[in-house]
C-alpha cells in the first residue's frame, strides 16, 4: 500500500458540516435511551446546590461523558471528539469539555453511590434488553480483582504510594460477570486510595456484586473467585449467605501446607494445551498434576466463619536448572485453591484459571476511558470510573446485538469495527441517513446493530 499522490499534492479542509467520525454511536446511544440511562441518573443522581450549577441537566452530561467513552476519549478533554461536523444534527445536548469537567467535580462519595445505583439497574436492563449473559441462569462467574492506576503530580486526593513502590497509585476493586458462554461485564467498581489493603471492603462489594449478578439474570449456580488476596473469612461468609460457591487461591500457609503434607492419595495428571504462566517462576507450564482433598477453611475462627469444601491442588515439578543435571528426587511445587462448589476436580481446577479473564477486562480499561484519571477530585475520580463500568457494558452489549464475532470480542475491536466509522448525515422527509463507507467490512454487524435497537421494545403485559 502506497500514497496515491505525492505529499505536495494533498490538500486537507476541514469544511464539510455533515460528516462525523463515530457514526456508530447513534445505534449505541439510542440502546442507552431503550435503557433509560438518562432517566435513572435524573431520577438517582441528586447533585444540589453545586457551584456553576455543576449538577443541573445531570442525565445529559452523562449521556455525554459516556457517548466520550464509547467512542474512545480517555480524558475529559477528548470528550471534545462529539462537537464536530454535523454531530449536532444526530445527537442533542452534547456538553463541553469544561461542563463535564465541572459535572464531575461536583461528586461528593454520596452521589457516586448514587451512580453506582445506576450502573447495576443499567446492566441488569441491559443484560434483559440483549443477549449480553446467556447461560446465566445455568452457570455465572463472579470475579473479583483490583488494580493500581498511575497517577501524577501532587494535588490528586488519595494518590500515594502501594504495592507499585516509587509510584503514586489509585486502587480501584473490580467485580466483573460472566457466563461459559458469554464474555464478562462490570458488575461493580469501587475507587480506593493507593494505600488500601486489596481487601479493604472486598467482603460487602462481593456481596453487592452477587445481588447484581442474580438481578441480571444469574439465577443459577454462582461461583465467585479470585486470587488469594480475596481469601479471607468474611469475603467467604459473604458468598455464602448469597448462596453462591467460591473458588480461591489460598497462597500458602501452615494450615494449607499441612492438608497437602498429609494427602496420601492419587494425583492425576494434566496436560495443558495452552501452557499458562507460572505465578512463581514465570516459566510457562503445560503438564502438571492435580488432587483433591477435603478441608476446613479458616478452622480458628468462630464457627459461623468456619466453611467446609475441598482443595483442589496442583504440582509442579521444580527444576533443577544448575549444570543441566537431572533430579535427584522429586521437589513440587504446589498451588493450592480452596472451593465449595460441587462440581468435579478437573471441572474446578479449569473454571478456576478461567479467573484470568478479568484482567482482560483490566486490561480493556487501561487501553480506553481508565487510561487517565483525569481530575484532582478523588469523588470525580471515582465517579469517572464508575461511567467506565456502564460504558464498557454497553459497549459490550453493541456487540452482542452486532455479531457471534462481535459478542466476544474486545471493546477496542468493537469500536474499531462498529463505533468510529466517518458517516456523512442527509436529511429528507424528516429522516436521518448515515451514508457509510461503501465495501465497510463489517457491514452486516452494523446492519444487525441498527435493525435490533429500531426494534420495538416489549411492551409490558
């Protein structure tokens, strides 16, 4: 592929008023008004009294901040992107940059709950509105993680140094939901200071996750896990009086240790066919062996605390990488995770690593709105974040309406794909016409995009 013209010989305009760059958005922002994001911030979201008028018009600043996201600003800033070329004609009430900024900065940690109310009613009429969790009524994961986010200069609220030595960290908690057939979505994110302990709060977040994940269609069995950070009696006793299953990593530990020293049993062996990373070497591990055994987790606490099930346990053979000498004798090391569901061994151990699809999510987050967080303010902070969890479900559910392909892909595909695609508006008959590239790969997923959301809804009986 090459230039067609010399350099000298292009000329750019930017003079033509019915062009936009995200045409995209309107199928997904007319999903949010199906929704009713808009009414549930007007009707939850109660910022009063706020200086600049900072909270008045609150659904249409998020609408807004979100329809920024979706189309992939990463700072309040880039939420410019929606004021060019005819975006006026097909959307109405877009803010500035310095209104938003101000929206934000209006947050007390009160109407972030407030948000946060938002975000579970959001997904739980998403995931009734599309196929966003199919096979939630049979089988849904709960998975919990946290994660540090950078952050510079010395007037961000809560910004201090934690686990990543040297660097000013926030530490957000993440709970993410998904099914074996379904990629996850943000059931919840709570904003911390960078110092927090990984576990400070995990017990009532995953508590307020399960309640959303059962609103949302998650009816059958639930099994939340996490690595060891979250293996702690009260995030267990959580679960369990949600009647749901857990599925941790213990990390190691005299108790832990001494039910695997006294296992007499068989191992079975396991061969990976797509080798994973070892936690303690970094080496990449494709055989190992795994066994079972019954165990008592958290035997000193009182009894309430106390919860019965199983640890599955794998080995690894520990190298012996001096001289190329082969092994003396067998040296393991074992990786131990304690669950209470009743499903095999081997059934177990897979659907545990299977935790390791919410760092993608992080990952997703730290490629788009959570790159930056892009005020002083902790509580605008923190409010960011949270309009980063709807963004991302409804994101997610524009793929599932678009595409088999689409359903499981990542949000950056789908807004490559289906969101930041150049249109150029016609009006007549007073209708809207997008006129989009011709030959656009993705042309059918678009095509489903639109015919699901000019769909009728249900109406109720």
């Amino acid at each position: 592929m090459q230039s067609s013209h010399a350099a000298g010989a292009v000329d750019v305009a930017f003079d033509d008023p019915n062009l936009i760059a995200d045409a995209g958005l309107v199928p997904v922002l007319a999903l949010a008004e199906r929704v009713g994001v808009a009414g549930l911030v007007g009707d939850r979201v109660k910022i009063v009294g706020a200086a600049n008028s900072g909270g008045a018009n609150a659904g249409a600043k998020v609408m807004s901040l979100l329809g920024g996201m979706i189309a992939g600003a990463d700072s309040i800033e880039d939420t410019d992107r929606l004021r060019h070329g005819g975006m006026a004609v097909a959307f109405d009430g877009v803010r500035a940059p310095s209104t938003l900024g101000t929206f934000l900065r209006s947050f007390t940690h009160g109407h972030v709950r407030q948000l946060h109310g938002v975000h579970r009613q959001v997904l739980i009429d998403l995931a009734a509105a599309t196929p966003l969790l199919p096979g939630a009524a049979v089988l849904a994961f709960v998975d919990v993680d946290s994660a540090h986010r950078q952050v510079y200069g010395y007037s961000k609220q809560g910004a201090e140094v934690g686990r990543l030595k040297g660097k000013k960290t926030l530490h957000p908690l993440v709970a993410t939901i998904s099914t074996p057939l379904a990629r996850p979505v943000v059931a919840g994110i709570r904003m911390r200071k960078g110092k927090a302990a990984d576990v400070r709060g995990a017990a009532g977040f995953v508590a307020e996750a399960l309640a959303t994940a059962k609103a949302a269609g998650a009816t059958g069995t639930i099994i939340v896990r996490g690595d060891s950070k979250f293996y702690t009696a009260d995030v267990v006793a959580a679960v369990r009086r949600a009647a749901a299953h857990v599925s941790l990593t213990t990390g190691s530990n005299p108790s832990v240790d001494a039910a695997i020293a006294a296992y007499t049993g068989e191992w079975t062996p396991i061969h990976y066919p797509n080798a994973f990373v070892d936690p303690d070497t970094g080496d990449l591990v494709s055989d190992a062996e795994v066994a079972e055994m019954p165990y008592v987790a958290f035997s000193s606490r009182p009894k309430k605390l106390q919860a019965p099930g199983r640890l599955i346990v794998r080995r690894v053979k520990r190298l012996n990488p001096t001289n190329g000498q082969g092994e003396l004798f067998d040296v393991y090391r074992h990786h131990a995770v304690f669950t209470t569901s009743a499903h095999t061994m081997l059934q177990a151990e897979t659907e545990h690593r299977g935790h390791a699809v919410i760092e993608q999510v992080i990952a997703d987050a730290k490629a788009s709105a959570l790159a930056h967080l892009p005020s002083a303010s902790f509580q605008a902070n923190a409010a960011w974040a949270t309009l980063w969890a709807i963004a991302h479900n409804l994101t997610r559910a524009t793929g599932a309406l678009a595409s088999p392909f689409h359903t499981r892909a990542t949000t950056t595909t789908i807004r490559a794909h289906l969101i930041n695609i150049p249109a150029r508006l016609a009006r007549t008959a007073r209708r809207l016409k997008l006129h989009l590239p011709q030959n656009w790969p993705w042309q059918d997923a678009l095509d489903n995009l639109h015919t699901a959301v000019r769909r009728r809804p249900p109406q109720p009986a």
